[in-house]
C-alpha cells in the first residue's frame, strides 16, 4: 500500500504557532507553545547504538519503508481520548534499515518542541506500534505532531511523543519529560478509571479496565 500523498483539510503554514487546544474531536497538547516545523525540509536524525546513521526525510521514508495503516485509540493521560486511522512505519522496518548494535534497549525521542521521551525497543516491536506519518489519509496534520509522531495504544499519549527530529538508540532507559517533572510512571501503562472519549460526542463517558481501549 503506498503512502497518501493528500494535504490535511486545514492546512496550517511552517513557522505558526502551535499551542494547546480543546477542540471538538482530538484536544492538542504540547508542553509549549513553538513554530509548527515546515515537512518539506524536516528530517529523522537516527544515530546511538545503531550500525547505519541516518537522516530521512518523508520522501526517503516513503522510498525506503513500507507503509502501514491502523485505526485505534489514543487515550491521554487527563482522562480523555479519540480515535484515528493512523498510517506510517514499523520499528521492524526502521531497524532493518539502520541496524541497531546487539546492546540497544530503548530509543529516545527527541522532538522540535523540546519535548522528549524513552521507550523500550520491547514496547516498539509490538503489534500496534506505528511511527506515524498520516492521519485520516493525509499528511499527519501540524497539529497532530507532523511530520513524525509516535503511536502506542496501550500507553498514555505522553510516551507518544510528536514533531519527532531525532531517534537515539540506546542501552538504558531515561525517565522522560512527564515523569521527570510529575507523578507520571515510566512505563505509562493506561489504567482503569473513566475515560472521555472526544470522538464520541460531548460529555460521553466510559469506564475502562486499563491497557488499550478497543471496546469503543
């Protein structure tokens, strides 16, 4: 399946600010408010503990990593939630490209906002795990983190990280931004509790057991 070439229906130009939002469907969160990066001259730094350095961009990606799509939920650690057909890349392909040394256990994201995370290579291998490109069949929107976000639908949004620049392969696991200035666990395990669910309607509420949320 190739990679969608279609624009976001809002298109919103390099160098606006992004800041935090509550609209109707998906709210938007970054720790602060930045330039939206321009897609055509980003690209991936990729380096650590890897055999092959790279820096790609989209139209390296798209060349070099086979497409992947998925509709699933990410649900935020302030209680809500929404879902999204998701496309992108798989931490297998990228792997196969790049190489990592025997040693490597996590990568770190680091993004245009500053923002950063650490995620096992465990939790990347998964089925669901998607680098994210696209959303809803276009170019992942400014807003929604473009060019590059991460996906993993069994873990609070705030081990998704967005506007990725660079993937460090390491051998140890780093906190994390969140955790690192509040009572956020490492792991970022979705628990059971109430979940608001944007997607569905204003003020919809469900009860969820914890892990991802499929049953709506």
């Amino acid at each position: 399946m190739p990679y969608p070439t279609a624009e976001p229906i809002t298109y919103i130009a390099p160098g606006t600010t992004l800041r935090n939002e509550d609209t109707s469907r998906f709210f938007i969160r970054y720790y602060k408010a930045f330039p939206a990066p321009d897609r055509d001259q980003w690209q991936l730094a990729i380096g650590g503990f890897v055999d092959v350095p790279a820096a790609l961009s989209l139209a390296d990606i798209r060349r070099a990593l086979p497409y992947h799509e998925q509709n699933t939920r990410m649900a935020c650690v302030e209680g809500w939630s929404s879902r999204a057909n998701w496309g992108g890349f798989i931490f297998n392909d990228l792997a196969a490209l790049v190489r990592p040394k025997p040693a490597a256990t996590h990568v770190r994201f680091d993004c245009v906002d500053g923002y950063w995370e650490s995620v096992a290579i465990a939790e990347l291998q998964r089925d669901g795990a998607l680098f994210t490109t696209h959303m809803n069949g276009t170019y992942l929107p400014a807003k929604h983190g473009a060019s590059l976000r991460m996906i993993l639908p069994w873990l609070y949004g705030y081990k998704g990280a967005k506007v990725i620049s660079r993937l460090t392969f390491s051998d140890k696991e780093e906190r994390g931004f969140w955790p690192t200035r509040g009572p956020f666990t490492t792991a970022g395990d979705i628990e059971a509790g109430r979940d608001f669910p944007l997607d569905l309607g204003p003020g919809e509420a469900r009860s969820i057991t914890g892990g991802e949320v499929v049953a709506y």
